[in-house]
C-alpha cells in the first residue's frame, strides 16, 4: 500500500482536497461494479480489473487506483464512486 509519507502529501489533482485509504467494504462495493460491467473511469474507459488498493478523495466522491504500490493520480483514470451499488 501507499507510504504514509507519501499519503500525507499527496493530493487530488483536481480539487486538492487530502486522500485516505479506501476501507475494504468500499473496495468490495468498488469490485462489485467491476463485476457488474457497470464501472467506468472519469475519462469514460470501463473499468475491468478489480481494484486492489485506492486513495478516496476527502469529500468520499472519487477514487484513485493503486496499482503495484502506485497511486494513480490521473483526473480521467479516477472512478467516480456514484457508479458504485
């Protein structure tokens, strides 16, 4: 997962609100999408692989994927959490 040192200076892109780590349930909720086939990116891509780790954005809105330790910090990578049951 992402290094606390990190985490405590990384920020959206977009709005420059602080990050947390998501909690297991949100990535169930998250893979739960996956699955569904009903999850797509902010840059309108579907999301196909299940997401392993990801950093929430403070106001709970949009999630950032981390892949291989990596926070992806892409404004049309990040999943806008409305999509998710």
């Amino acid at each position: 997962m992402v290094d606390q040192s990190l985490l405590d200076i990384l920020v959206c892109p977009e709005t420059k609100q602080s990050l947390r780590v998501a909690d297991v349930a949100l990535l169930e909720r998250v893979n739960a999408s996956v699955r569904a086939g009903s999850l797509t990116n902010r840059g309108g891509q579907r999301v196909a692989t299940p997401v392993e780790a990801g950093l929430v954005r403070n106001d709970g809105t949009v999630l950032y994927p981390v892949r291989d330790d990596i926070p992806i910090m892409l404004i049309d990578e990040s999943i806008p959490l409305s999509q998710t049951q």
